[in-house]
C-alpha cells in the first residue's frame, strides 16, 4: 500500500507538473501571437499611413498647380480686359474682391460654419483679418493689376516672384543666421534676372516702363506679406473665412475711395463673361486651390511648384496677345524661376 500510495502521489504531481508546463507554453504562444499580431497591425497602420502621406503630396501637387495655372491665365485674362476693354485696374479690384469674398464666405458657411462663426465673435482674430485685408489682399490686388497694366502678365508674374528672396532675407534676420551659399546664389540670380527684365540686357535703356517696375516690385513686397501674415489665422480659422472677410473689407473700402460705378467700361456679353471667369476662376479658384494645396504639399514644395504661375503667363501671353520677348528677357525669366528653386 505504501508503495502503491507513493507512486499515486508522484504520479499525480507529474501530471501537475505536465499541466502546468503545458499552461505555461499556452500562455508563452499566446504572448509570441499577441506580439506578432501587434507587429502586424503596426506594419499596416504605417503602411496605411504611408499611402495617405503619398496620396496627400499628389492631391496638394495637383491642387497647387491648377491654382497657379488659374493665377497664370487670369493675369493675360486681365491684361486683356484691360486692352480690348479699357478697364481700369482698380476697377478691376473692386469688382473681383466684392464678387469672390461671397463665393469664399459660402464655401465658409457650408464647409465649417463653427469655425466662421468663431472668427466673427473673435475682436482679436478680427482685427488681425482687417490687417491681412490692408496689408495683403489689397496690396497684392492693386500692386499686381497695376504692374499687369504698365507691362503684360508675364513680366508682372515673374517681378512677383522675387517676392522668395525677400521672405528668404527676412527668415535670415529673424533666425539669425546668414544666407546659405545657394541662397546667395539666387540672390545673385535675382538681381541677374530683374536687371534683363527691366533693360532687355542694354544698361542704357530701361524696356520697362518705370511705373511699370515699381508696380512689380512693389508685387513682390505684397507677395511677400501675403505669404507670412495671414497664417496664423488660416490655421486657426480657415482659408475660406480668412478670405472671405479680408476680401470683403478690402473690397469696400477700395470701392468707397475709387467709387466704381463712376467707372464703368463699356463690356459686351463677351467681355462680362471674361470678367466672370476673372473672378470665379481666377481669383476665387486660384485661391482656394493653391492655398490648399499649400497646405497639402508644404510651403517649399508649394513654391517650387508656384513657378508654373510666370511659366503659363508667359505662354498665354504670347498665344493669347502676341507679345514677343526678347532673349534678354527670356533669360531673365528664367534665371528668376531658377532662383526659386535654389531659395526655396
């Protein structure tokens, strides 16, 4: 019996044993197919996150060249409205900011109208909107319109497009450091590039009219502001809000100076539907897509793909209106947009 009992004993504790090896394993398989199965919900997710990242940049890539295509056609659109049409800059500018700010304050209200009804109960945000409508929109609008009626949308869009060095000098002074060789570089290209522009590569005479120069400069200095202070205020309440409101005060308190309805040219069918086209193609288009697609892409890819803007004025300025460049301003041009690509 003793032997009988003690054998029963050792042979129940080696099933216990055995028992408890096998929970063991079973916990130890469960742990490994927990982890493997973790790893792989990670593998996906970034894998996944991947795929949204590439389909981001190729929807912000398409996105912010449609809206510097539409900048590209509606500056000859407007050069041609200004020749055949005798319609007045500033004209112009009244009637594309109090036209496109509806189109930006309802795209606004159907897309995020918390976020409008936000900005309109913010005094402070507000303000800093009124200052984007002075120191940006109507700037840049009347800045460039006038630079497009002194010269031709190619020559205005490239002149704008120094507006890079200028926020490239101002990163410098703000993070305290000196330009980089490849922004000296533009640089160079730049002072290279306007110097062909404006004299046709002859230092005794100027092929831009003087007003006409200034105008793009001064396109440039708007650009320059456009780029830095609405941003804030974009992220915080949106794109179509900002606009929508900073083109709205713009827009009035042109019209109360220039008084529009005391200018009105004399347009046809065709040359209402050419205004049309300016302002829901050209200015609300163009907007609401590059600014998007800036925000997609980045702003130095966005830059760099802003280029297209001079590249398309050029060629519908010469296909549309038959104005002939010279090889001095050819290489202008081209330095300007390398420069670009080098400061950006």
């Amino acid at each position: 019996m003793g032997k009988e009992a003690k054998g029963s004993v050792t042979a129940v504790d080696g099933g216990a044993a055995a028992d408890g090896a096998c929970g063991r394993e079973g916990l130890a398989s469960g742990a490994a197919r927990a982890s493997v199965g973790a790893v792989a919900a990670g593998v996906r997710s970034r894998a996944g996150a991947a795929d949204e990242d590439a389909r981001r940049k190729v929807r912000g890539t398409l996105l912010t060249l449609a809206g510097g295509t539409l900048w590209g056609l509606n500056g000859t659109l407007s050069k041609l409205l200004m020749g055949s049409y005798a319609v007045d800059p500033l004209w112009m500018v009244c009637v594309r900011e109090l036209t496109a700010c509806w189109l930006f304050l309802a795209m606004a209200v159907l897309g995020s109208p918390g976020r409008l009804g936000g900005l309109l109960r913010d005094r402070r945000s507000l303000r800093g909107v009124v200052g984007v409508a002075f120191g940006s929109i109507l700037l840049s609008q009347v800045a460039y319109l006038e630079a497009i009626d002194w010269t031709n949308s190619a020559t205005a869009t490239v002149l704008q497009s120094l507006n890079v060095v200028i926020v490239m000098l101002v990163v410098c002074v703000h993070g305290r450091r000196r330009p980089r060789r490849r922004e000296l570089a533009g640089v160079v290209l730049a002072f290279g590039g306007t110097y062909l522009v404006a004299t046709g590569g002859n230092p005794a005479t100027l092929s831009l009219p003087p007003e006409g120069l200034a105008w793009g400069l001064a396109c440039a200095v708007a650009a320059t502001i456009l780029d830095i202070q609405p941003l804030e205020l974009i992220r915080r309440w949106g794109n179509f809000a900002v606009n929508g409101i900073a083109f709205l005060v713009s827009g009035v308190a042109l019209s109360l100076a220039y008084r529009p309805w005391e200018h009105m040219p004399s347009l046809d069918g065709m040359g209402w539907l050419m205004v049309a086209a300016s302002v829901v193609l050209g200015t609300f288009g163009a907007y609401a897509l590059y600014l998007q697609g800036m925000k997609e892409v980045g702003s130095v890819r966005g830059s760099m793909l802003g280029t297209v803007e001079p590249v398309v004025a050029t060629l519908s300025s010469v296909l549309w209106l038959g104005v002939v460049f010279g090889p001095a301003e050819l290489a202008g041009f081209a330095m300007i947009i390398a420069m670009v690509f080098l400061t950006a």
